[in-house]
C-alpha cells in the first residue's frame, strides 16, 4: 500500500519537476490559477503520495486493509492542503512581483559621475555613470572643458551612448562661502 502513495506522490513530484523546465505543460490548466494551477496540482498530488506512504508506515498492522487506507488517504490530504495553498501562494507572488523598469537613456538625466578622459570643451571625452546600481561609461559633452577626475551632472541624454554634462566641482577662484 505504502507503494502505491509513493508512485503517487513521485507522479506530483514529477509533474512539478517538468512543468519547471517546460513551463506550464503545454497549457494544460489553460491560464487555470488557484486550485487547479499546475504548482497546486502537483503539491497536492506529492502530499497526498508522500503523507499517504508515511502515514501507512506507522499505522498499526491490525487495522483492516481499507481502514488502513483510508487513514492514510486522509493523512496524506491533511498533508497535502497545506503544500497546496503554499504553492498556489508562492506561484502567484512570483507572477505578480513588480520589476523594476528597464532603463532607458531618461535615466541618465539627473544622475552623478566622474570624467574618465577628459572632455575637451569642442568633442567628446567620457564619463563613469551609476545608475540604479550599475555602471556605465559614455561618450561626454560639455560647454567648458573638463579634466579627467572631475565630478559632473547629466543635464541631458543626447544618445543611448552619449550625454551633456556639467561640473560639480567646487569653484577654485575666489573665497569660497562656507569658509
């Protein structure tokens, strides 16, 4: 008997096994959610297998066979209902997270960098960029040349690989305010 949950309980595992390397088995549930999602139906189908096979291993020998069965019957889906509503939880929450947008050249106006080769005032130099935790290393512009090392703003994105940028240095002339 503890058989027959196992082969039962390895057909859920399976099931949800293939469906995680093909996806959702040639759309077997449709767009099914909930109870009848193929995560669910899986968990329910290894709960009910592997509770059943552990449960019919520790029930007593002097119960009658169908008596025995049952017991595990309903062991294995006291087991599976939990598995179930953990995967339908679990599959919905990573269907549903929200992602953050993919960047695009209007995430560069605003952000802070560094010159890396210097921009000369008419041409291109480059600068080093963080944005969103990454970096990126563009072609540069400015109205005034800009030596390597020199912190600077994006004013405006001019390309996907190219921007106008400005000085956030401190002014070295002159007394300065804070002091």
């Amino acid at each position: 008997m503890a058989v027959v949950f196992l082969v039962v309980g390895a057909l859920g595992l399976g099931i949800l096994l293939l469906s995680l390397i093909v996806g959702e088995i040639g759309d077997l549930a449709g767009d099914a959610d909930g109870p009848f999602s193929v995560p669910a139906v899986a968990a329910l189908l290894g709960g009910v297998g592997f509770g059943g096979a552990a449960a019919a291993s520790v029930l007593p020998d002097g119960l009658p066979d169908a008596g025995r069965v049952l017991l595990a019957l309903g062991i294995g889906l006291a087991v599976a209902a939990p598995l179930a509503w953990g995967a339908v939880r679990l599959s919905r929450g990573l269907r549903d997270m929200p992602t953050a947008p993919t960047l695009t050249r209007h995430h560069l106006v605003g952000t802070q960098g560094v010159v890396v080769s210097a921009v000369p005032s008419p041409g291109l130099g480059e600068v080093r960029l963080v944005v969103a935790g990454q970096q990126f290393k563009l072609a540069a512009r400015s109205d005034v040349p800009l030596p390597t090392g020199t912190p600077v703003y994006v004013v405006e994105a001019l390309s996907e690989t190219a921007v106008q940028v400005v000085s956030t240095a401190p002014e070295t002339g002159g007394p300065r305010p804070w002091t």
